[in-house]
C-alpha cells in the first residue's frame, strides 16, 4: 500500500470516529431509539409522598415509549386527588413524558405523581432525552357559544341550580367552572341541613318546623342575617332535601352521627360517600338531560346590553378567549376565602381550609358592573383548626375533638395553662373563648387513652380537610418547633415542648380530676366527667382559628335576583350559594353553608327559568 492511498485511509478513520462519537456523546439532539438500542422493556415504579400518604407510579415501558402509567394513592382525596392520579398518568402516556402539566386544584398531589414518575424512569436507566418525542396535534376549540341560562361555578350551588331550571323545561343550559372537575367548596363540606324531611322524619327526629328553623338559623347568625333568606332556606330545606334524594337520585339516608347544640332539633344529613356525591351526581344528571358542562373554563367579566348582563367572557386552561352569549346567567362562584388581597387581618391571620378554588371571582365580576355586596368582612370562622408551616392552609379538626372530649378526660388549656371552656359546646362558644387567648389559640391536652381516641378519629376521617394521617402525626410530634404544635411526654415535658406553663397546668389538670372525683365540672359545668391518667404519656395539640368559607357576597331578593347599588335588581343576573352574602348573616351554623347552597340553587335555578318562560 502506498503511502498517499495510507494517508487517505488514516484520514477516513479519524473522521468516522469523530462522527461516531459526536452522535454517542449528543443525546438530547439525537434520540435514541431505545428499542434498538438499550432493549429496556417492562415495568419500572417510583413513589413519593402525596397529601394523605404515599404515591405510587409505575411506568410501564416498550423500547423508547412509555405505553401505560398506573398512578395509586389509596389516602389521596378522591375528588380532587384522584382525578390527579388519572389525569396526569393519562398526560404522561400521550406525550410519552414524564414532563406534563400539574392538576389544578391539586398541587401536593401532582407533584408526587411526577417525582413518582420521575423515579420510575430513573429507575429504568433511561433519561428524558431517551424518550420518543411526540408531536402533539392542535386541536379546533369553540370559542363562541349561545345558550338559555347560563351558570358560572359546578358546586353545590351552581349544579343544583342546573338540574332546576331543566326539571322547568329548560334543555339549553351551559355550566362553567375554572377547575378540571366539578365540587367547589361543596367537595369539603360535611354535611347540610334538611329539617322538615320525610328523611329526618323516618330517623324519629321529630319536632322541627320552619319556625323552629328560623329561629335557630337567626341566633346562629347572631340575627344579622337577612330575615328574608331566612326564611326562603327555613321553609324549604325539607322539600329540597327530598328533592335531592327522589327526583335527582342523590344518595343520602342518614344523619350525621354527632349531635350539634346549635340545632334545637337534629336535622343535619350526610352524603354517602362524602360531599363530593351531591355534586358527582348532579354532574351526571345534568348531562343525562343534556346539559352542557364545560370544566377549566374561567368567567372572567360579564357581557353587558345596556345594563342588563348577556352572558360573560371566559377563557379555557389553554388561554383562548371564550365568549358565551345567555339570556339568563346564574352566578355561583364560591367564596373568596384563599385570595388574601380580599380578606380582613383577623380572618387573614386563621387557619384556611377551603378549597383552592375560593378565589373571590364572581365578586368581582359583579363588583365591576355596580352589583351590591353586603358582609364582606366576614367568614364562617370555627375553632379546632391545625396549622401548616409556611402556608395559611391548614386542617380542620371538630368533630374528632368533640368525640374525644364528649368521651375521654381531654381538657382545652391556653398558654398559661388555664383551663378554659367547657369542652363540649357548639362550636360558637369555643370559638369565642379562643379568641381573647394569647396567640388566639388553645391546646387539646390528652392523656393516652384520649389521644388513642382522637388520633384514630383524625386519621380516618373522612373528608381531607379534616384528615392527619398516622404518618403525619408521627412526623409532627417528632419534628422540633414551628407549626404544626404537636407535642408527646409527661405532662411537663409535653407542656414545655408546647410552650404551656407546665407547672400551671399540673394544677389544671389535679384541679380537674378532682372535679371529676367530686361529680361536678364547677368551673364550667362540662357534664361529660372523666379523670386525666397522670402516670400516662400526655399528648398536646394546638387548637387554632380556622375557616373554608366566606359569608360576604352579592345581596338578592328572595327570587335570588342580585341586586346593583342603588338596590335596584340588575336584569337577568341570578346568584346562589357562597357568593351570596346575608343568608347566615357573620356566623353559620353547622350544615347551613351547604344547605345555602342547595336550596338558594335550586330557586335560582326556578327562577331562572320561568323569567325566561314569561316572555
């Protein structure tokens, strides 16, 4: 061989191996085709932790595509977490990526599924760069709509107003609402009203009566509320109840399982399953009759004709600009309660529970065309709230404490290690004496066989506002300082930890048992008596201010026609639900903001519809 013919091919060498490893050493500009290649083939699991326990991913993988995802989280909220689990494990298989959008509404969650997935491909050996990229179609969006009534906000209110206005005959009818699934602030409700029943009546809860109702609904909201509204919600919770179970198959048969002092008879009812069964249900009847609901589509102003209002501008999670002409729009939009810029300091400073989607819009909304808004410097506030750090979000924590005091020695102290209250009244009362504590804030202090109680109380509980799961208990007992106040030892060391003078609430506690000894609770006159264990381990748990639900909103008459400034009614806008203020005036009794909600939706919904049927 020649040197020159050498020289050529030394040269083809070298550049065959520069190019070589060029396209070895660049995989983010040259897939690789995994199938050929790396033969990675099966199922692959990664998991993280979720917003009531552990989530699980597991990738199920074919060369270079990820061909099926099963996201689990048995403790996510099934309403809002679950449809995280799907959606995003439905998203990652269409764009073969484990970079996909977040679930709105639900942000732990999603961000556990995509570390989970995340994990998973880790766990694979292959990267992001190794995964076949996928050109993803535009798809034609309507951005124009006409309808007869028109109804901005899928909760409790806005559904049962829906389903109202089509039992009048009315077949046109449009529901929007901003998040990817349907419930609003109904999804974390525990329950609502129905005095006056057929079902109450079958349960022997005998004895109410509109009267009755009234006037409990009115020294529930210190008679504040607006007398009128009143008495629409006392002379029809009944009916509307049954309504709700015969005409719209709604599965409710029992009541709640606690008593509440503030209602004279009991007449609170559960949903089967949770709150999220009303609106699930309504959801699938309404479209039965062929309703149209749009979801992560967000009013964002109404369409004025001179002052009457014709419908509004939105736009879908995608940012187009959706415009729907109405002749009759019904505002159901929720409570304001997760937007700080709108709220009080005093209702700024307490525990938030509510639900991401209380964001004060269609207060807003009405506020810019003159409509009159009444009570907003208020929200339904409760005691027995936990705090989160670094958020003003929060649990709910009622019925599990009032279980526990009604049948364990557990005691309410504040920082001075005073006793306080007596444990088990309605939950005005005990609000009302947290609120000149230091910190406004109390502690839960229980002795073993208490805390046994409680903690599988909140652990099981079933709605997630409420729920602290095991995990979460152990983490917050075990951590030092900051928020959540959860702390465990003797009465001293617990004490201490918590911040509580311990030997103050030593003398408490040996001042209650011997109360308890004597058969009389002469401080406050708690009839439930039972002795603190003092040899035991002590557990404490703050006890703060907390709220989910606004009661500020526009004013209505009693055909919820809102009303502008000047008190005069603004043509063809209806409101039902939490963005109406007055119904329960600057408290709520329990299950009334529900049962606001039902019963002013179904007559928004009547009313709606034969304004529309008389012309």
């Amino acid at each position: 061989m020649n040197q020159k013919r050498r020289s050529i091919l030394t040269m083809i060498v070298v550049i065959l191996t520069i190019m070589l490893t060029a396209c070895q050493s660049s995989p983010a500009d040259q897939p690789v085709d995994s199938t050929v290649d790396s033969g990675i083939s099966g199922d692959f699991t990664g998991t993280a932790k979720g917003f009531g326990g552990e989530v699980k991913v597991t990738l199920t993988i074919d060369g270079d595509k990820i061909i099926n995802v099963k996201a689990e989280g048995e403790k996510e909220t099934p309403a809002i977490g679950g449809k995280a689990l799907e959606s995003i494990a439905k998203d990652i298989v269409d764009k073969n990526s484990i970079q996909v959008d977040a679930f709105t509404g639900a942000t732990i969650t999603s961000d556990a599924v995509l570390e989970a997935a995340a994990l998973a491909l880790e766990t694979s050996g292959l990267t992001i760069n190794d995964l076949a990229k996928v050109e993803v179609s535009n798809v034609e969006v309507q951005t124009e709509y006409e309808t007869d009534i028109l109804v901005i906000g899928a909760g409790g209110a806005g559904l049962t107003a829906a389903n109202a206005a089509q039992e009048k005959g009315i077949k046109d009818i449009i529901v929007i609402e901003k998040m990817p699934f349907v419930g609003g602030a109904t999804a974390q409700a525990g329950g609502f009203v129905g005095g006056g029943s057929e079902l109450q009546k079958s349960l022997g809860l005998t004895g109410d009566s509109p009267d009755l109702i009234y006037k409990d609904i009115m020294r529930g909201g210190e008679n504040t509320n607006n007398p009128e509204l009143v008495r629409l919600m006392a002379n029809n919770m009944g009916e509307t109840l049954d309504w709700l179970i015969n005409d719209l198959n709604v599965p409710i048969y029992d009541r709640y399982p606690s008593d509440f002092p503030e209602h004279t008879v009991q007449r609170f009812f559960i949903v089967e399953g949770g709150s999220t069964g009303l609106t699930n249900t309504l959801a699938d009847e309404f479209e039965k009759a062929g309703g149209n609901l749009l979801l992560e589509t967000k009013a964002t102003e109404f369409i004025m004709d001179d002052d009457a209002v014709a419908g509004v501008k939105a736009e879908d999670k995608h940012g187009n600009e959706i415009t729907i002409k109405a002749k009759k729009t019904i505002l159901a939009s929720g409570g304001f309660g997760n937007n700080l810029d709108m709220l009080t300091d005093d209702i700024a400073n307490a525990v938030f529970y509510g639900v991401a989607s209380s964001t004060g819009d269609g207060h807003k909304m009405a506020e810019a065309i003159g409509a009159k808004l009444v009570l907003m410097d208020y929200a339904k506030m409760y005691p027995q709230g936990i705090s989160m750090e670094g958020t003003n979000a929060g649990r709910a924590d009622p019925t599990s404490c009032l279980t526990t005091t009604n049948n364990t020695g557990a005691i309410y102290v504040n920082k001075e290690g005073q006793r306080v209250v007596d444990e088990n009244l309605d939950f005005v009362s005990i609000k009302k004496a947290t609120i000149p504590q230091t910190d406004q804030m109390i502690y839960l202090v229980m002795d073993q066989t208490a805390f046994d109680m409680w903690s599988e109380l909140v652990n099981d509980y079933p709605s997630p506002a409420g729920r602290v799961t095991y995990e979460e208990q152990e983490e917050w007992f075990s951590k030092e300082g900051g928020k959540p106040i959860f702390t465990r030892g003797t009465l001293e060391e617990a004490a201490e930890l918590a911040g509580i003078d311990s030997a103050v609430l030593a003398d408490t506690v040996s001042n209650w048992n011997g109360m308890v000894e004597a058969g009389e609770d002469a401080e406050f006159g708690r009839e439930e008596l039972f002795t603190l264990d003092t040899d035991s381990k002590f557990y404490i748990v703050e006890q703060r201010l907390r709220f989910a639900t606004t009661l500020g909103g526009v004013d209505v008459n009693t055909d919820l026609e809102v009303k502008s400034n000047s008190d005069g009614i603004i043509p063809n806008l209806f409101a039902a639900g939490e963005v109406v203020g007055g119904a329960n005036g600057i408290e709520a009794m329990p299950g009334c903001m529900l049962g606001w909600s039902v019963n002013s939706g179904r007559f928004a919904g009547y009313s709606a519809a034969e304004s529309l049927l008389s012309k």
